[in-house]
C-alpha cells in the first residue's frame, strides 16, 4: 500500500477552530470521494501545555494500492475538486506533501508490574 502524507498549515486569516471546522465539513468530504482511496487519516494538534505548538495545523494520510491508482486519483474530477479546494484553507507556501514508505514498528511488551 502506498500513503501519501501532507503537512497542512492554516491559511492566514483563518483561526485553528475555522480551519479544523472547514476542512473536517468541506475538504474531508472531498478528499473522502477519491477514486481508489483505501484510508484517509486527519492528524489534528492535540492542546498540550508541556510541548511547544509545531507550527503546522494538521497532517492528513492517504492511501492508496498504488502510485499508479494515487495519480488517477488526482487526475479524476474528484481529485481535481479535492486539490482546488484544498487551495481555500491551506497556506501552499508552507503545506508540503509526499509518497512516504511507512515503517510499522512495535514495542516489545512491557514486564508485568511487580
């Protein structure tokens, strides 16, 4: 499977609460219609007082079987739709996006407490 992965910052003028509510009720919608999407993930900044803000507002992950079914997707009306109204809530001078190879990783179990 392959994930495309972007790195969403808010455009200006638009508060984190206007952001998040236009892109979860407008732009997810649009991205959730894209031809041979197998997942679709929103990774919000959650509040945390002990832990500077990274600047960026949100990562979405795609995924799709393939590059070749991820490019027609965009190619598609839906994904034409998706990317032109992505430009209404993104800054595309700082959002960056990319295929990624994804590298599941998981912890060895923790000894039982004594």
């Amino acid at each position: 499977m392959l994930k495309f992965a972007v790195v969403a910052y808010k455009r200006p003028g638009f508060t984190a609460e206007e952001f998040l509510r236009y892109f979860e009720s407008v732009h997810a919608p649009l991205a959730r219609k894209l031809p041979g999407l197998r997942k679709y993930v929103r990774n919000v900044v959650a509040p945390d007082v002990k832990r500077k803000h990274p600047g960026w507002d949100l990562i979405v992950e795609l995924y799709f079987d393939d590059r070749e079914s991820m490019e027609a997707a965009w190619a598609s009306p839906e994904g034409r739709a998706a990317t032109d109204d992505f430009r209404a809530c993104v800054d595309l001078e700082r959002t960056t996006w990319s295929v990624v190879d994804e590298h599941i990783e998981i912890a060895p179990p923790r000894p039982p407490a004594s």
